[in-house]
C-alpha cells in the first residue's frame, strides 16, 4: 500500500519494498498552489492504481502553447516493429514538449499498459522505450494544431502518401492508426470501422483504434485497452501483465 501526501505542486510517495522504505518525490501539475504553505493531503492507493497513475511533469505556459503550433514531434521508429502507432496529428501540448500523447488527459500511455503492451505507465518523455517492446509511434500529418478539426483534406490524404514512403523504410508488422474519422479521409475509405481492415499499405497490415484523447467519451481506458489488445495479439505482441 503507498501513502501519498500532496503537498502543493509537491507530491511525496511512500511506499514499502520488501524490508525497507523508499521515499520519491514527484512534481504535481494537478495540485494546485493554496497558499504559501501549500495545501496537505493524505490519500492511498493500491498496486494496480499507483502504476497507472499518470506521472505528473510541470506543464507548458500558455505562451509556450501558442507557440507550438505548426511544430512537429520526432517519430519514435525504427526498423521490423510489430505496430507503428499512428496519431492523427500532435496537439499543442505534445508539440510544447516534444512528445507524443503528453497532454494528462490522454489516455494512450496508459492504455498500452492496461492492455499489457508495457509493464508500467510509461510517461511521455519516456517514449523511447516503447522501442524495446517493439512498438513505434508516428503521425498522418507532422504539424501541430490546437485540433484535428484544423486540418485539410488534402493535408489527411497527403499524409497517407508519407505513412507510405515511411512504411517502405521501416517495414512494421502493423500501421495502428488512432482515430477512425481521419483514417476514413486520408485513406478514402467513407465506411471504415474500428479494427484490421481488409486493405493493407504497401504490404502492411492496416488497423484503426479508437483515438485515445480524453475528449472522446465514447471509449473508457477499459474499452480502450480490450480493443488495442486485440490488435496486440492479433500482431503477435507478448503478454506482459
């Protein structure tokens, strides 16, 4: 059992390991100032909830927010993954950090986990090592806006044509694309559902996912993780959980 004192933007875990203590300090975006003796709270968590906690880094300024737009964020790719997960297009938060899915409310870092595609929460900054696992992360369109409603047509359908030349190169088992709408546009494909699609691109196996972001209520994390789970064992992803 861990015991969490939030102590304004200061969050202090304890927890037990074995026959000693081990005390870590955390930056907390949530909590907010109360004061210049800040605000205590006492709070516990089991195992399960302490691992797919979000672990909270300091967030961007309003300024550094406005200007991200039309930044991109580095691929995470190399050569023969098994699913090269792809999102619509970064938002303003990962463009303002430089990494991918890094907005708290998105639900993809721990979806991977709940679907056992990590052993633990991996936070935004630690996206490289998906690598390890076997898994990638890249984009239809490479600039970032405040929304995907902000991008063109032509931009979805040009972004299928880059998908392409990178799939020439890296070679994944699997294209995970993250969100049906855009996948029905860049790929011309009106009709389009969630999960493998009878097409492939350049010889690789195509699947849509619902988009992770908090804003689509239509998926829970559960819902999420039974769906990017198919798609793992249908890849021939290890259970890790």
């Amino acid at each position: 059992m861990r015991s969490c004192l939030d102590l304004s933007r200061c969050r202090l875990i304890l927890y037990s390991t074995g026959d000693y203590l081990l005390v870590a300090l955390a930056l907390s975006q949530y909590a907010g100032v109360a004061g210049a003796h800040g605000r205590l709270s006492v709070s516990s968590c089991t195992s399960k909830e302490y691992n797919e906690a979000p672990m909270l880094e300091s967030r961007p300024t309003k300024e550094e927010l406005r200007a991200a737009a039309g930044k991109t964020v580095a691929d995470v790719v190399a050569p023969g993954l098994r699913v090269l997960f792809c999102g619509i297009n970064p938002g303003l938060y990962s463009a303002a950090t430089g990494h991918h899915f890094a907005r708290p409310g998105n639900r993809f870092w721990r979806t991977l986990h709940r679907a056992g595609f990590t052993e633990r929460v991996l936070l935004p900054r630690e996206e490289r090592a998906l690598l390890g696992y076997g898994y990638g992360i890249t984009n239809v369109v490479a600039r970032a806006t405040a929304g995907a409603a902000e991008l063109s047509a032509d931009e979805l359908r040009a972004g299928r044509r880059r998908l392409a030349r990178k799939l020439r190169r890296y070679r994944p088992r699997c294209l995970a694309v993250l969100g049906v709408a855009a996948y029905r546009i860049a790929f011309g494909r009106p009709d389009a559902q969630i999960g493998r699609q009878d097409e492939t691109l350049d010889g690789v196996m195509l699947w849509v996912l619902p988009n992770p972001s908090g804003l689509n209520a239509h998926y829970q994390v559960d819902d999420l993780a039974r769906l990017f789970g198919a798609m793992k064992d249908a890849t021939g992803g290890a259970k890790l959980r």
